[in-house]
C-alpha cells in the first residue's frame, strides 16, 4: 500500500517519507513522478528542538513542530481527526523511535479548506497533546515567522525521512534549501497550481525534509513539508504549506484547542 501512496505526496526537501491516509487510485491518476533520494547530515536535538515525530499505532509516520507547550503543527495529510487515539508525539530525541518522550493526542483539528484534488493546499493540522510537554534544551517552541522570505534565501527543513542509503534513517536528518518564488515554482511543477497557500524550496543536488516537519528561516516557522517529486529528483522544488498565510488561523486554532 505504501509504496503506491508515495507516487505523487513524497517529501519535497530532505528525505521523502511520505506517510498519506489517501486513496491509492487518486494517486495513481497523477502518474509516475520520478526516482531519486538525496541529501542531508545527521542532526542533534538540540539543533532542532522543535522537531518532533508524529506516531501512528506506535511507529514513526510524519514529521511535525512544536507551537506551545501542548501544540504541534503538522501536514494535514499525516494525521486522521476523528482516530485522535491512534497517534502519539515523540518529542527532545535525534532518533523516531526511541529517547525523549512519547505523549498521547487528545484532539486535531485539519484546516477546514484542505484538499488533495485537484489542487493539494491548506495541508495543515493541529494536534492537542494530553499533557503538557517539558520545556528545555531538546524541547522547545518555534515562533511563527512573519514574512516568508525572499527568493534566494536559505532556510532549512528537518525530519526522518528518506536518504540516499536508508528509508527510515535512524537519526535526525536536516539540510539547506533555496526560497523559490511561486511563479518559478508553479513553471518547474508544470499542471499543478502552486497557490499562496504554499511556499516553495529546492536544493541542487538535495532532498530534505519529512511531511509535517519544518521549514525554518531565522530560527522561525516558515513552512511545513506538504509534497513534492516521488524520490526527490534534484532541482525540483519542494512544496510547503505557507505558515506565513495561515499565522491567524494557527494562532485562533491553537486558542481554541488549548482551551479545551
């Protein structure tokens, strides 16, 4: 089942560790979408503290980005709303499947206008821990940015997604990508429409990233892994969903949730 939802929402910038809950014939109508998988260096915690891994039934299955001490941000594509129970949060650890700690979701909440067909955007979800998480040096909260970035500028996106020699490293991984404007990005990824929902990144020669993780500039929140080119071929730019645009939204959900 897995290898076919890989076809078209791989991971657009570090690895590409796609974990979809979507149906496999809506995939297959996209058509093949390349081969390749590269990049990335081992990473410390401590480097990322906002990184988390996002558990499904036990095991690793997105990446996702701590907003406060019991929310995190992920792709709305990682998670299931009405099945809260069947994930987890494993935060402060390099590795997806030990260290740190693991804590239960109560509640998510996916952004009301997330679609896949025929245009993939507002991929974004809120998870509400059951407890709330121990503040320190490998478990930390990343402010939302602002502005997203110019063209050009180097930022840089994290997670447990695939290398060039493992599909489910060990370690966490992070690289550097380029801002890409969206007129350039939506003339490289051709048919698809590239709306101001998303932002895009690429890195000659890399593919970084793990769904649901960050997209960071300055130490702030820019973007959060949505998709990209099965096996990440080089040059071709990784799409994000746009934190800069949904900053309201994250900030009235997060209220909301918090408040439950």
């Amino acid at each position: 089942m897995f290898p076919t939802l890989l076809v078209l929402l791989s991971v657009a910038t570090l690895s590409c560790a796609l974990h979809l809950p979507v149906d496999p014939e809506f995939l297959l109508k996209k058509g093949p979408i390349n081969n390749r998988v590269i990049g990335g260096v081992d990473t410390p915690i401590e480097k990322i503290p906002w990184q988390v891994s996002v558990q499904r039934n036990g095991s690793p299955y997105c990446g996702g980005v701590i907003y406060s001490k019991n929310i995190i941000i992920t792709a709305a594509h990682c998670v299931d709303k009405d099945y809260p129970m069947i994930y987890g949060v494993r935060v402060g650890s390099s590795t997806s499947i030990n260290g740190g700690s693991v804590i239960k979701v109560a509640k998510i909440t996916v952004h009301d206008r997330f679609t896949l067909d025929p245009i993939i955007e507002y991929d974004i979800a809120l998870i509400l821990l059951s407890s709330p998480l121990e503040m320190g040096p490998t478990v930390k909260a990343i402010p939302l940015a602002e502005s997203v970035p110019d063209d050009g500028a180097s930022a840089i996106v994290s997670g447990w997604g695939w290398t060039t020699t493992e599909t489910n490293p060990l370690h966490l991984q992070s690289g550097n990508v380029t801002i890409l404007s969206r007129e350039k990005c939506a003339r490289v990824h051709g048919d698809r429409k590239i709306t101001k929902v998303t932002v895009c990144a690429a890195s000659p020669g890399s593919c970084h990233g793990d769904s649901g993780g960050p997209l960071v500039f300055n130490d702030e929140l820019v973007g959060i892994v949505s998709y990209g080119e099965f096996y990440c071929p080089p040059n071709i730019p990784g799409v994000y969903t746009n934190v800069v645009e949904l900053r309201k939204w994250i900030e009235e959900e997060a209220k909301n949730l918090s408040s439950i």
